[in-house]
C-alpha cells in the first residue's frame, strides 16, 4: 500500500515536471517567434504607421505592395538569385571539400594527420574579419575584386574549420569493416569514399549543410567590401537600395528582410530532423 502511494506520488510529481518543461518551451518559442511576428507587421507598414502605431500592432492598411516594389523596382530579384546561388556552390564546396579532408583524417594513415588537423582548428580563433584588409589586396592582385569567386572562395576557406570539427565524431565512430570489405572486393580509394562513405554520413551532412547556409546567407561585409556591381550584389547588401541621404522607406526595407529570413526558415523546417540526427551522430566517438 506504501509503495502503491509513493509510486502515484511519483508519477504525479513526473507529469508536473513535465507540464512546467512544456509552460517555459512555450514560452521560450512564444520569445523566439516575437521578432518574426514584428518584422511581418513592420514589413506591411507605411513610414508614418512604423513611427506613430505600437510594435505589435496590426497596420490599418497592409502594404503588401511593399512586396512588390522591392522584388520589381527595387531589383531584389536579382540579389535574391545571387544569394542562392553563391549560398549553394559555397555550401557544396565546403560540405565535399571538408568531407574530404576529415575522412584523410580519421581513416587513412600518415604522419603529418595531426598537424593538419590541429592547423585547421587554430583557424577557428581567428577573427574572420581581422582578414578583411588582406583578403581584398590579394584578391584585388589576382583580380578577384567584384568577382563572385572572392565570396565563394572566402566563405569555404572560413566554414572549413567548424564544418570539419562537426564531421570528425561522426567519421571516428563508422565501422571499419565496411571500408575493409570494399578494399578486399577491389574497391579504390575514391570510389570507397563518394560510393560508401559519403552517403553513410548524410545525417550529419545535413547539420553542416545547414550552418553553412545560414553564415553564407547572411554575410554582409565581405559582399559589401569585395563587391561593387549592382548585379551582382546580394540580399544583405540590397537592402541598403530603401536607405536614402534624406527618406528611407522602413516598409521596403522590413519586406526585404522578410523576404530574406524565408528561404533560411524554410530549409530549416525541412532539415530539422536531420540536424538533430546528424548532432546527436557526430557527438559520439568510438
């Protein structure tokens, strides 16, 4: 009888530990979405609503031409297409090039394995941008300068660090066995890994994917230091076209940067169960 109240005891102690664990997750996704719910509102607002309406209130007239008036005059078009396409070859290069030198690493043999390793986490203590001056005279010498290639370039060379430290528990806990099996059956190097390796760590894959699509999307001082042509500028860089010498239209702006939140959130919601998969991989060893 004792132990048939304690148990109840128990269980009831573990679901209000539980209902106060989902009040403060509420709570905290509740806090998190409050800046997304603002700069929606924001982004349908004319100038005298943002400055004269509370933050959180609804405009008395949306301005969804706001939308309009920056994908078509304000040519976000085209720094939206930018964005991508130099977020994704950023992304690929650095996901395969990483996979790479992990994978020489932790499964093949050779002396110097240790020091290229530890090479690549020092750079992970340097300032990304204390590099800004040096990487704009090398490029401008090479002529690089207003030259997509200077982006991609600087963007895989500054991911490599992080994107190899995440593949590294991953790649130390796969079976061996595998790869020895693949040798025995005539398999080569190259073939072993982009035909067994490879695909094995797609989990984790995802979790690199997606921290490299945030840093590349939403970099701004190398795109605004290394480029100088309109058609090639990116997001983060184009919303400076709604920031005049006298005016600025707050409402282009806040639809620009709603614009550009959108395809990070949607990549996201897709790759969330594989981010967390991926983590939870590459945090085990042996």
């Amino acid at each position: 009888m004792h132990n048939g109240k304690a148990g109840s005891g128990k269980s009831t102690a573990l679901k209000l530990g539980y209902i106060l664990l989902y009040v403060v997750l509420i709570a905290v996704a509740v806090f998190q979405l409050f800046p997304l719910v603002w700069l929606l509102f924001f982004s349908l607002k004319n100038n005298q609503e943002v400055f004269n309406l509370p933050p959180l209130s609804l405009p008395t007239d949306p301005k969804w031409e706001n939308y309009t008036k920056v994908w078509e005059a304000g040519n976000i078009g085209v720094y939206f297409l930018n964005s991508v396409w130099i977020t994704l070859a950023a992304t690929a290069l650095t996901v395969v090039i990483a996979s790479l030198v992990t994978f020489a690493i932790t499964r093949m043999k050779w002396k110097a394995s240790s020091l290229v390793l530890g090479l690549f986490m020092l750079a992970m203590m340097i300032p990304v941008h204390s590099t800004l001056i040096p990487l704009f005279s090398m490029f401008n010498k090479v002529h690089l300068i207003d030259n997509p290639l200077s982006l991609i370039l600087t963007y895989v060379a500054f991911n490599m660090p992080i994107t190899i430290m995440i593949l590294l528990g991953f790649y130390y806990a796969l079976p061996k066995e595998v790869e020895e099996a693949s040798v025995i059956d005539g398999c080569s190097v190259n073939r072993m890994f982009f035909r067994i390796v490879f695909p094995m760590t797609s989990s984790v894959l995802a979790t690199t994917a997606i921290i490299n699509i945030i840093y590349n999307w939403n970099e701004f001082i190398f795109v605004n230091t290394f480029i100088s042509s309109d058609t090639l500028k990116t997001l983060t860089v184009g919303v400076q076209n709604f920031i005049g010498q006298y005016t600025t239209d707050w409402g282009a702006i806040g639809a620009t940067l709603m614009i550009s939140i959108l395809p990070i959130l949607i990549a996201f919601l897709f790759l969330s169960d594989r981010i967390v998969e991926g983590i939870a991989a590459g945090s085990v060893k042996g």
